[in-house]
C-alpha cells in the first residue's frame, strides 16, 4: 500500500512539475522560437534580451508595483477584517463569510467588468476619463482581500481568546497588546495571505484586462504578443518569475519550521512587560 502511494504521490508531482522543468530547461535553448521544441544548444541569449527589452521590462515595473501595494493593502485590511469577523457572533460572522466568499467563486470575467463599469463611471463624475494604475491598484486589492482574510481566520481559531485580555490586564495597552501577542500568533497566516495575494496579482490577466486602461501588465502584455509571435524571452522572465517566488517560499518555511515555540516565547513576554 505504501509503495502504491509513493508511485501516486510521483506521478501527481510529476503531472504539477514537469511542464515548469520544461519551461525552465527551454529558457536556456538558443533556437529562435518557442514553436520548436528541439533543443538547440545551452544559451543565455533570452536572458540577455530579456533585459534589453524596455516594454517587457516596463510591463513587468507595472506588475511588480501593482503586485505588492495590492498585497501590502489587502493584507492590512484583510488581517483587520478577519479580526473584526472573528468578534462577531455566530450568525453574523456566518453571513459576513458568506459574503467574503463570494468573490472567489465568482466568474473572472463578470468581477471585470462589473469593476470596469464602477471605475469607468467614478472617473466620469471625477472628471477624468481615463483607467490606469490606480484602478488596476484597487480592483487587485479587491480580489485579494478574501484570501487574505481566510488565510488568518484559521490562525485567530487557534489561537486562545483570552490571550489578548491577559495582555492587557497585566499592563499592556489595546494597541501594543495586539502588536506583542495577537499578530505574533497569526502572522504564519498573514504572511500566507500576503504571499497569495502578491502571487494572485501578478498571475491576473482578466480582471486586469477589463480595468488596466491604458497600462499595461505583463499578462496583458503576452497575450498582446501571442497575436503574433511569442518570444522565448518569456521562458526565461518565467524562469527567473518561479525561481524567485520558490526561494521566497522556501526561506519562509525554513524560518517557520526552525522556529516553532518563537512565536510563543514572544507572545508570553509581551503578556509580562
């Protein structure tokens, strides 16, 4: 049974994985297109391109900006709301998810361009006609809020309730309370939700496309491309894209794993102080 499961186990990875290794292997191919997919000699002429290549590197500006305001600002409201949920009562904090939920299950497509009529209709009565940054900015915000807030629900669940009383019986005020002993208990899961969330914005293409205006993302910025011919310079800015988001990842649990009881320690003297 056990060797059944491992062969299992094998083949899913191999299913999630193997197309990445492929992408990853080709960024260093040197033939001329992406069609051909025999190899023709390692070579770093993509990635040399790549970084001589100002619109590529201009769409990537724009979605790296977008990516981490939005995860920066959806983590900070979606860390205060899951919070607020978690002093709700039942029924309330029930209808409050719900209604947290349903943009995640709801189509792409009708969140783009319900979100493109609101923006569209506020920049007429601002007196300005035009989508951009700041519209792509708040429709990221809006789609990564009910990440974040799922990802920290779970952490407040754990975590004792009468932790942040304690705190502040023993001396600490509301605010310093939450900084030395709620957040250091739930930041696995704020760091969870701000990770999805810079990783959901830079991955979004059809919201983007219905509220970028006249800025482009690099999402936007290769479908443009496979019009025509799709450069194998996106293999490698793939490649560098997984590599860094794999060490991102790797650093973190390593850090977390190392250090089990640090969080605990700390939450105990921020109680004591």
């Amino acid at each position: 049974m056990k060797t059944a499961s491992r062969i299992y186990t094998f083949f899913i990875f191999l299913f999630l994985y193997a197309p990445i290794a492929v992408l990853v292997v080709f960024s260093f191919n040197g033939s001329e297109t992406m069609s051909r997919s025999v190899w023709s000699g390692f070579s770093l002429r993509w990635y040399r391109l790549l970084f001589q290549d100002r619109m590529l590197l201009n769409s990537l500006r724009n979605t790296l900006v977008i990516a981490v305001v939005a995860a920066a600002v959806s983590t900070v409201l979606g860390t205060a709301a899951a919070i607020g949920i978690g002093g709700m009562n039942k029924w309330a904090r029930r209808a409050v998810m719900d209604i947290t939920n349903f943009p995640m299950v709801n189509p792409d497509i009708v969140t783009g361009v319900s979100l493109m009529l609101l923006f569209v209709a506020a920049a007429r009565l601002l007196g300005n006609r035009s989508l951009g940054m700041l519209s792509l900015i708040l429709a990221h915000i809006t789609f990564c809020l009910p990440y974040v807030i799922l990802s920290v629900m779970p952490k407040l669940r754990q975590m004792d309730p009468n932790l942040y009383e304690a705190a502040q019986d023993l001396g600490c005020a509301p605010v310093q309370a939450f900084f030395k002993v709620v957040l250091p208990e739930i930041l696995p899961g704020v760091v969870t939700g701000m990770l999805m969330a810079f990783t959901l914005s830079i991955d979004d293409f059809v919201i983007s496309y219905f509220t970028s205006g006249t800025t482009q993302t690099l999402p936007i910025f290769i479908y443009a491309m496979t019009r025509k011919r799709v450069s194998p310079e996106i293999n490698a800015l793939s490649t560098l894209l997984f590599g860094t988001i794999f060490a991102l990842l790797m650093i973190l649990n390593f850090r977390i794993a190392g250090n089990p009881g640090r969080r605990g320690r700390k939450a105990g003297e921020g109680a004591d102080q």
